[in-house]
C-alpha cells in the first residue's frame, strides 16, 4: 500500500460527530462547536472566493467542530483542553486537526502578512461564538473576562490576547466585502437549527449498535 506524502487525515463530518458523542460533549459545547465550525467554513468560503487564500475546507470544518472536543472532560480533570484535544485527536490519526485544536486559544505564531490560514480562522471563529450565538468581538471579550479573568495577572493576559485577536480579525477581512459585524446576518439562525438536527440525528445513531463507516 502506498500514501500520497502530503495527504491529510481529516475526519469526515459524521466522524466528527461521533466523536463528540463518544466524548460525551456536552449539548451547549456541541452547539457553540457547531456554530464555531459554522463560522469558520464561511469565513474559509469567503477568503478564497476573495482569492486571499488557498484553504481546506474539510480541515476547517474539522478544527471547528472538534476545538473543544476535550472540554467536558476537562471539567472534571481540570486539564488543558487545548492541549488534550491535540493529544486526543493525534492519537485518533488526526495530527492537523490536533494541531488546529492545540491553537484555537492562543495561536503558534501570528503574521499579519502572510496569507491566512486554517488554525487562525478557527482561532477567530471561536472569539465571534458565544454560547451558540455569533456575536462581536467586544461582546464575546466582556464574556470571557467575566468567566476567566479572576485574577489581575488573568485579565493582563486576555487582554494581550484580544489585541492580538483584533489584528486577527483586521487581517482576515481586509478586502474581504463582508465586515465582520455582518457575520450573523450572513450566517443566520436556520443553518444553526439544521446542523443541530443533523447532530442529534448522528447521536441517536451513534447510540445504537456501531456499524462501520
Ligand atoms: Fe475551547
């Protein structure tokens, strides 16, 4: 047997969901991932219609799917689930998506030069989701510092993290048509409604005897 030497291993849309099932994800974290992978594919669709970049789509749509696939049980562990989701889905086969999860926090390096890439379109997705909503990067910042910013040396921290994620969001929609206040009414509520159906479908699946695929 023979391997094309730069072909990926991306999980498909319903590995994906079975993965969050088997992980037991928690409803609200499998729809917050749901609208974050909704927003990144988008964002993904809309760069390179722009022709600013060349991206693939089904490892974005993996990255955002799966960025928290370890949180629930970081609940009770109190893990890294940036750095568990790496080691998880590496472990699964999955390496670049790892690598995506491994930054969707804070990313490897950031140039604002360079074309964008997959692990900053996930990385900003996850900063426009809250809960299962999209919201502005303000917004989703007030909720951050009020759910982590529990000490002087945290809230210092989110802060450089929010700078870095405004020349993110700079970056990612200059020339882009869209500016990135238009991102919910681009998106809107239906596609969300219909990719949670689609994933509690794959969950009672899943939850019946495993066949192949
Ligand atoms: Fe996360």
């Amino acid at each position: 047997m023979t391997f094309a030497p730069h072909a990926l291993a991306i999980p498909s849309q319903r590995q994906c969901y079975r993965m969050m099932a088997v992980m037991e994800m928690m409803p609200h974290i499998a729809a917050h991932s749901i609208q974050v992978c909704r927003v990144a594919v988008w964002l993904c669709q809309a760069l390179e219609a722009a022709g600013r970049a060349r991206l693939n789509l089904e490892l974005v749509r993996a990255g955002g799917l799966l960025h928290d696939i370890t949180k629930t049980r970081s609940f009770t562990t109190g893990e890294d689930h940036a750095q568990s989701g790496q080691v998880y889905l590496t472990r699964q086969g999955f390496g670049e998506v790892g690598s995506l999860v491994a930054q969707h926090v804070v990313l490897a390096a950031f140039d604002p030069e360079a074309p964008p890439n997959e692990a900053e379109l996930i990385n900003y997705a996850d900063k426009r989701v809250m809960h299962d909503r999209i919201v502005s990067m303000p917004r989703r910042m007030a909720d951050i510092l009020a759910r982590y910013g529990t000490s002087a040396q945290r809230r210092d921290r989110l802060r450089r993290l929010w700078q870095e994620t405004e020349r993110l969001e700079a970056k990612l929609f200059a020339g882009l048509g869209p500016d990135p206040e238009q991102v919910e009414e681009v998106l809107g509520p239906e596609g969300l409604a219909a990719a949670l159906q689609e994933f509690g479908g794959c969950l009672q699946a899943a939850a019946g005897p495993v066949s192949g695929g």
